[in-house]
C-alpha cells in the first residue's frame, strides 16, 4: 500500500512538473504570438512609410521634370513669337513699298517717275524684309525632353525585403593583444554590398573559452565601426581573458553575433598592502604619500586603547608600535625605523611583469623595486642582498643611483616623469626604463631563489602605479639586445641614448 501511495506520488508529481511545463510553453506560445502581431504592424507601418517616401520623390521628380518641359516650351514659343512679330512687320512694309512702286509705274513725268523710282531704290535698300532670316531660330522638337524610365522601372520591379547580413567571422590569428590594447579582426563569410557598419561587443572574464551564461561582467558595446577590425586601446589588463563578438549592420537591420572569441589579456595586477607598510606613509590601493604625523597619530591611537577604563599609570604589557603583531593579510611586521617601506601584496613566482611609477613633481626622496618577503622591517630597499631598486634623491643634492647589496652605482640619466619596471623572474633580469620613450635607465642581472614582490620606499612626497599593463612591445624588443649583459657601467655604455631612441621609434 506505501509503496503503490508512494509510485503514484511520484506520478503526480511528474504529471504536475509536466503540466507546468506544457503552461509555461503556451505562455511562449502566447507571447510569441503576440509578438508576432505587434511586429508585423511595426513592419506594415514602416513599409507604408517607405512607399509614401518612394511617392513623394517621384512627384518630386515628376514636378521638376514637368517644369523644365514647360520653360522649354516657353522659351521656344518667346523666340517664335518674337521673329513671327518681326516678319509681320516686314511683310507689311513690303507689301506697302510694292504697292507705291505699282503706283509708279504708271507716272508720266519724267522727272516725277524718276524721284519716286530713287525714293524706291532708297526704301528697298533700308527695307528690313531683306534684312530677315527667313530660317526658324529654334525648331519645334522636344525630344531632348523625353523620358525612358525602363531601367527604373525594372528596379522597382525587383523590390524586395532587405536581407539580413550573415554573422561575420571573426579571425583570432589576425587578432592583437599588446601595449594594453587589442585589435579585433574581423571578416564576412561573403561579400555583402549593404553593409552600413558594425557593432563590436566586448567583455572582460577570468574563464577560458566560450563566455559563460551567468558570467558577471556585461557585454560594453563599440557601435558604428565602419572597418571590418578595430582597437581598443588605454586597457587595463585586470582580468585573464576577454570576450569579443561582433555583428554586421545594414540601414534598416542588425544580424546575427559573430561566434565568440577569447584572447588572453592576463597581466600583474597588485595593490599596495598597507597592512604592513611604514606607520608615516598614508597608502590607498595604488598610492602612497609620506605623512610625517602617521606614527605619532596611531601611537597615539594605540595608547587611548590601551588606557581606556584604566588608571593613569601607562600598562607594564603594552608593546611598541615598531613590535606590535601584524595586522591584516601582512603576516609579517610592519616597516619601522627609516625603512619607510611599502611592499605590494602580490608575489611574483614566475613570468615576465611590467608596471609603471610616477613621483609627485615635489617628491624628496624614493625608492623603485622589488624585493624578498624576507626583507626585514627595518631594512631599507637596496641595501641588503634581498632588494634590488632604484633611488632618486631631490634633498639637498640631486642624485639618481641603482642599488643592491648595499652598492650603488650612479645612473648619468635625466630621472623621467613615469619609470616603467620589467621584471623577468625566470630570466633573473630587472630593468627601468623611460616608460615614454622605452629608453632603458638601468637593469639587473640575477637568479631570484624566492618569491618577490614589488617594493616602493617615499620620503616627503608621493608615488602611483600603474598596474595590470602587459610587457610593452618596445621592452620586448630590447630584451633582446640587453640579453646577456649585466648592471655595469661598460655593458650599458654600449646602447648610447640616441641609438636606444631610434630603436624604439622603429619599433613603437
């Protein structure tokens, strides 16, 4: 009996699963319908506008056509009434001197025959009958004015629905991805001559292959691309990959996406990780600012904590700033003393990395990097074994140096406003360069036995970075020239400043 109640509650169950579904198709069905109706009215009314369009031009033409037809003839009937005028008029003079010479004829008198045959003479020789063209000035054809409009009529004829452009195709091989851009090419499976544009859709992801039902970045759209490739420029490369698809437009009708496709945009992308920066340095993601009362400020903080509902007399168990537990995801001390040290707080294990700094214009003093997590807290960049950078100091006297191990080698090279930093972990290279003009400022040659991470050290001033950037196509090229040499003087005299810039202008 339970198991027969329990068969026939699975089969109502089924049976009402299945009716919520045949429900929710007629809904389908329904709107479907409904869609249909309301489009076809859309459809109608704009084909009626399009026939009112086609019947106003043609009156146009026809009104215009049956002027110039009507100027003609009345230019023609102006120039015929004119001369018909003026043969009247000599005619009629004509007829009257034919008539006096008849008269004449008939004189006696010598003398009044000859005076009335010189007055004769004289009249027939000013009579202006012999002065006329007898000759039409304008003939009586219009055919110049007749109209064959077969052609256009045969083009009428073939109206018909505009078609629908195909989905275009687009070519991963002809695709780009470099220097934080990517150009996406694209072309139609079969030529098409009413193409007016097409749209171009594109979004970041962190997924491989096709784009996800339920990804969670929408589609941004670049529309009225008149081209059949496009580039998007200025990126930042803060996801794995993106998706691209592109659709072909005529004047009345958008077609089908083209399949998708995903190029790799994979670059480092790291905040600044404040939880174990210096307590003087003010820091917010990708910035950093000296603040000179930050220690102070959060001592002070420290001690009202500690002494909230206590006697005045200071507690035997609290600890020093500079030794207190670290805070956050830092798991290490923060940086004390003079080491006013900012680290990011994404490792580097493996790969090529390239990101960008720029100082404010009135920074005293800072450190470009990378450096071990080992480095100790009060440790300044360069000056041990596990930190590799470079130093530019605006106090009392300008100086711009490499430093590792505690060694500095001056760089006789004009500071730039922004240093690109390339770092080649498994190459065991670090370089700075120009990130304008790509010109290389100096590079380290090594073999990285730990992890590192990107170091940044500001006194009086300020830094930002630029992160997410893939490896500049210039510092490609110039990886292949450096390759090889070391961070001394004599291997980087040998690429002079205005060969380096030529360089890279020939490969920008």
């Amino acid at each position: 009996m339970d198991s027969q109640k329990e068969a026939l509650q699975r089969i109502i169950s089924t049976l009402a699963n299945k009716n919520d579904e045949i429900q929710n198709f007629i809904d389908t069905l329904n709107q479907t319908l409904k869609g249909v109706q309301e489009n076809s009215s859309n459809i109608l009314s704009e084909l009626d506008e399009e026939f009112d369009s086609l019947y106003s031009i043609l009156d146009e033409v026809k009104e215009s056509m049956i002027n110039s037809i009507k100027q003609e003839q009345a230019r023609k009937s102006q120039e015929l009434q004119s001369q018909l005028s003026q043969c009247n008029n000599a005619l009629e003079n004509s007829e009257e001197l034919l008539e006096f010479a008849t008269r004449s004829l008939d004189l006696k008198e010598p003398e009044e025959f000859s005076k009335a045959a010189r007055q004769i003479k004289d009249r027939v020789t000013m009579a202006s009958a012999f002065r006329l063209s007898l000759k039409p000035k304008v003939s009586d054809n219009m055919t110049h004015l007749m109209v064959d409009f077969s052609q256009e009529r045969q083009m009428l004829q073939t109206l018909k629905f505009l078609p629908v452009p195909k989905a275009p195709e687009i070519d991963p091989v002809e695709c780009l991805v470099a220097d934080n851009s990517v150009t996406v090419a694209w072309r139609m499976p079969e030529e098409d001559n009413k193409i007016d544009h097409f749209i171009l859709e594109y979004r970041k992801t962190n997924f491989d292959g096709l784009p996800r039902v339920k990804d969670e970045r929408c589609w941004e759209t670049v529309d009225n691309i008149k081209g059949t490739e496009y580039t998007l420029s200025g990126l930042k490369f803060d996801s794995k990959y993106m998706n691209f698809r592109v659709r072909a437009c005529n004047k009345a009708v958008a077609g089908e996406y083209s399949d998708p496709v995903t190029l790799e945009t994979k670059a480092l992308n790291f905040n600044l990780d404040s939880s174990s920066s210096h307590l003087n340095l003010r820091v917010e993601d990708t910035c950093v600012e000296w603040d000179p009362t930050g220690g102070k400020g959060q001592e002070s903080k420290m001690k009202g904590k500690e002494n909230k509902g206590r006697s005045g007399t200071p507690s035997p168990k609290r600890t020093s700033i500079g030794s207190r537990p670290p805070a956050g995801r830092g798991s290490r001390d923060r940086f004390t003393g003079e080491s006013y040290t900012v680290l990011g707080d994404t490792a580097i294990e493996s790969g090529q990395h390239y990101w960008e700094v720029k100082a404010q214009k009135d920074c005293k003093s800072y450190s470009v990097g990378v450096a071990y997590k080992t480095l100790g807290k009060f440790d300044q960049l360069g000056k041990t074994n596990t930190s590799w950078c470079i130093h530019v100091n605006n106090w009392l006297q300008n100086t711009f140096a490499a430093k590792h191990n505690n060694k500095v080698k001056a760089l006789d090279v004009t500071v730039p406003e922004r240093i690109g930093v390339f770092c080649d972990f498994d190459g065991g290279q670090l370089s700075f360069y120009d990130a304008s003009s790509k010109q290389l400022l100096y590079s380290f040659k090594t073999k990285f036995t730990q992890p590192v991470l990107p170091g940044f050290m500001v006194w009086c001033g300020g830094l930002s970075l630029n992160t997410g950037m893939q490896v500049p196509s210039a510092v490609r090229t110039l990886q292949k020239s450096e390759n090889g040499m070391t961070g001394s003087a004599s291997s980087l005299n040998n690429i002079t400043q205005s060969n380096m810039i030529a360089f890279c202008k020939r490969n920008a």
